[in-house]
C-alpha cells in the first residue's frame, strides 16, 4: 500500500520517500543481540516523509 501512495504522489511532483530503516535491521548490526521491535517495525512500514519545502 505505501508503495502504490509513493508511487502516485512521485508522479504529481510531490517527492515522497519510505522513512529511513531500522538500525536493527542494517547489515553490520545482524549479529547483534536486539529486543522485540514489534511497534517500530509497524510504524516504519507504513511512515512517509514528504517535502518539508517549496525548493
């Protein structure tokens, strides 16, 4: 669902982006011990940034 909003607000000009990843889920830290990220993951997959300017 995010990608087809990404998708149709990038094609009318609006440069919308997918929030940045989780630092858990970044390669280097695969290894690591991490705790239940249950609500974090939630909000991540459904976060959208959008232009914070007219530039």
């Amino acid at each position: 669902m995010i990608n087809l909003f990404l998708a149709y607000t990038n094609e009318r000009g609006v440069m919308t982006r997918p929030a940045c990843r989780l630092i858990n889920n970044l390669p280097i830290y695969k290894n690591y011990l991490k705790d239940n990220f249950e609500n974090a993951e939630w909000l991540a997959a459904r976060i959208v940034n959008i232009p914070s300017s007219v530039i």
